[in-house]
C-alpha cells in the first residue's frame, strides 16, 4: 500500500524494530525493547488508567484513493494520500493544563538532527507557546536507551541558529545540559510528567 503526504511525496514508513533486531543480532540492538511510540502510548494508558491525564496520540486523517477487490468479503487499500501536515504527535490535558508534545528516536549517538523535524511542526510549537501551553519534544537515543525531555522554547532556540546558518544538529551535550533526564520504569515506562510537575509545580 502507498501513502502520499499532502504534496504528493511517497511516506516511506520506518523499519519496524522487530525487523532490526532481527537483522542486528549485535551491538546496541540486542537487547533493544519497544519503540518510543510504544513507551509513550502505554505510559498514556498507564495515566488515563489511574485518572493523572489524559494525554492521546494524535490521529493522522487518510484520504483513500485507490482499492482493490480481490474477494467480495475483501478490500485491499492500494493508494492513499495524508490530508494534511501533521503537527505534533500527542496532546491532552493535565491538571488544567494543555499538553502537545512531539516523539523522536534516533540512532546517532553524538546528536539530534533537527532534519527529524519539519517547518509546520515548528510553527505549531511556537503557536502553543503563545496560547501558554505546555510544549516539549520527548528524544530518544537508542543507542544508550536515553530518553530526554526537552522544552519547545530550547528546541526553538536550536532551530533559529540553524537557520541563520548554525548547526543543523543539537549535540548531545547540549541536550544533556538543558534537558531533563527520564529514567525508563516499569509502570509508568516513561513517566514525564513527573518532569512537568517540577517544570511547572503542579505537584
């Protein structure tokens, strides 16, 4: 099945992480668990459960194009296009507060290319700062199992020096100096608002 983003460019999904471990049976892969959109969704499940937030994973809007019938009783989608940019990838509310925050992995081991980012992401940021929402991006490096959280207002910060040429990536010392550290649990496995409680004492 092919997925066309709203300008007409083929998505080209990422390797599912059973397939590299599968493939990598060494080195920083082995022992590898779920992806962070795994993590994430079941620490949200984990707070909607006990009543802490309601934080969701935004749902991306398909329009289908093409369909094939093989079998009366069978549809096989063959073509469809994203309708729109998306923004960030979860929001919800916590305490009163409104929450939108974006999930990025790498494999680097140095840095964050800010490339895993794209401009209309950015904007939305800068429009929920705006409206005193609270925004940050969730970063993992997988190959030392580190989760990061960093603010919007650094992440916007890095983004304005590399459009005046800067860097085109964070280091991970940089990230390491103004992020917040999560360590991963069991229940929840990611519990980051535990951060915002600090960041914003609504403990």
């Amino acid at each position: 099945m092919n997925f066309h983003y709203p300008n007409g460019k083929q998505y080209i999904p990422k390797k599912n992480v059973a397939e590299i471990g599968s493939k990598i049976k060494n080195g920083s892969f082995s022992n590898r668990g779920m992806t962070l959109e795994e993590d994430l969704n079941e620490t949200n499940a984990f707070y909607l459960d006990r009543e802490i937030a309601v934080i969701h994973k935004k749902p991306t809007p398909v329009q289908i194009v093409q369909v094939d019938y093989p079998r009366r009783s069978a549809a096989v989608i063959k073509e469809a296009y994203f309708k729109q940019a998306s923004t960030t990838d979860y929001n919800g509310v916590y305490k009163g507060r409104y929450i939108d925050f974006e999930a990025k992995e790498t494999q680097n081991a140095t840095s964050f290319p800010l490339k895993n980012f794209h401009e209309h992401q950015i904007h939305h940021m800068q429009a929920v700062l705006a409206q005193k929402g609270i925004c940050f991006v969730i970063i993992r490096f997988t190959a030392f199992e580190q989760v990061f959280l960093l603010e919007a207002k650094h992440l916007l910060s890095f983004w304005e020096r590399m459009k005046s040429g800067g860097r085109k990536s964070i280091t991970k010392i940089e990230i390491e100096r103004i992020a917040y550290c999560i360590p991963l649990g069991f229940q929840p496995r990611i519990d980051y608002i535990k951060i915002i409680e600090q960041l914003y004492e609504l403990s």
